[in-house]
C-alpha cells in the first residue's frame, strides 16, 4: 500500500490530509471541552506543518508505521473527568472516519457526474483508504495509540495505571507485531467490512 511507485505523488497529499485531520481531531475536541493547550501549541489547524513528524511521516510512507507530533492535551482542564479524555482519544480516529465518508460520498458524486479525473480520483481514493486505514489502525487497545488511552478510562484507577505502564514498550510491541504481520491481520478485516459498509450506505442515498 506504501513505498516508491507511480501513485507516491497522490499518497503524500493523502498521508498528509490523514495525519492532520487526526491530530486536528483531538486538539479540536479537547479545545472545545475547555483545554486550551493545543490552542497555545499553535495545533488547532488544518495546517499539517505543525503536526507533522518528518521521520513518522516517512516511516508510514514506507513501513506502514508512523506517527504524527501528539497533540498537547492538559487533561485536568477537560471537563466531564474521565468522560472528557476518552472523547479526545476518540476524536483522532473520528475525524479520520468521517474524512474517509466524505471521501467515498465525492467520488461516487464527481465520478456519477462524469466530471471526475484520474488525478483527483487517485487523490481521493488514497484519502479514503489512509484515513479508513489509521482510523482503524489508531484503535488498537496498545500504547502509546488512541485505542489504549479510551480502554484505560474504563478501567478502575489501579488497574488503568497498570495497563499505562506498558506504554514504555508500547511502540516496541507494536512494531513488532506490524511486524510479523499480527496488525495486519486483525486490521485489514475490519477496514475490509468498513468498506463494504460505507459503500453499501453510499449506494442507499446516491
């Protein structure tokens, strides 16, 4: 899905608009649930400079694994508590699951049109397809990912502590079963059957 071939020049403009809308996703919320740390980090932008991490970006260009800068979040300025971090946690891969609808809903709209060209095409579907794929991707319950922080705020505060410490070795273990092709196997079913869906709901109402 990454690397060197004749579609990089439509991958990058899509691994850069995935990574932003995710980032932007979380300070987004986090900002508007009354923390204004990614407002004063300058992360409140659809502006990717700011959120980019050149060796991540690379790396998830060519090792399907990467990351962005994190965004700032101070959680004790959030209201609703536990309630509040969960949802900031959420956000990232939210804002990449309805990226990746609007996407689909365009393409079937431009291409039903007959106004659709093969470079706006192949711009939208690698936007659609990184972003299904990091949504997916980033809710793996292991740290230091978005999955592990919504798991944590459900469990007991001794037991949530525990599970945080693993998040030493978290990027570790992950890579590692990237890897070996553990990640892979549990991902692509899950953004196989969100595709299905998300076309199934396109072709009900276009």
């Amino acid at each position: 899905m990454f690397g060197f071939s004749p579609d990089a020049i439509f991958q990058i403009p899509a691994l850069l608009i995935a990574l932003t809308v995710h980032e932007y996703g979380h300070a987004r919320v986090a900002v508007s649930l009354g923390d204004p740390t990614p407002r004063a980090a300058g992360r409140l932008t659809l502006n990717p400079i700011p959120h980019l991490d050149a060796i991540g970006l690379l790396m998830l260009w060519l090792a399907h694994f990467g990351w962005a800068k994190p965004v700032p979040v101070n959680p004790y300025n959030l209201r609703n508590g536990k309630r509040g971090m969960m949802l900031v946690s959420f956000a990232g891969p939210g804002f990449n699951f309805i990226t990746a609808f609007i996407c689909a809903v365009g393409y079937s709209f431009l291409s039903n049109m007959h106004i659709l060209t093969i470079e706006v095409a192949k711009v939208i579907q690698w936007t659609y397809i990184f972003n299904l794929a990091l949504a997916v991707f980033n809710l793996i319950p292991l740290p230091p990912l978005d999955g592990s922080k919504i798991v944590s705020e459900f469990l007991p505060v001794r037991q949530a502590n525990a599970y945080e410490k693993i998040a030493t070795y978290g990027p570790i273990i992950l890579i590692v079963l990237v890897y070996i092709g553990v990640v892979g196997a549990i991902i692509n079913p899950i953004i196989g059957w969100l595709d299905y869906l998300i076309k199934f709901v396109i072709s009900l109402i276009l």
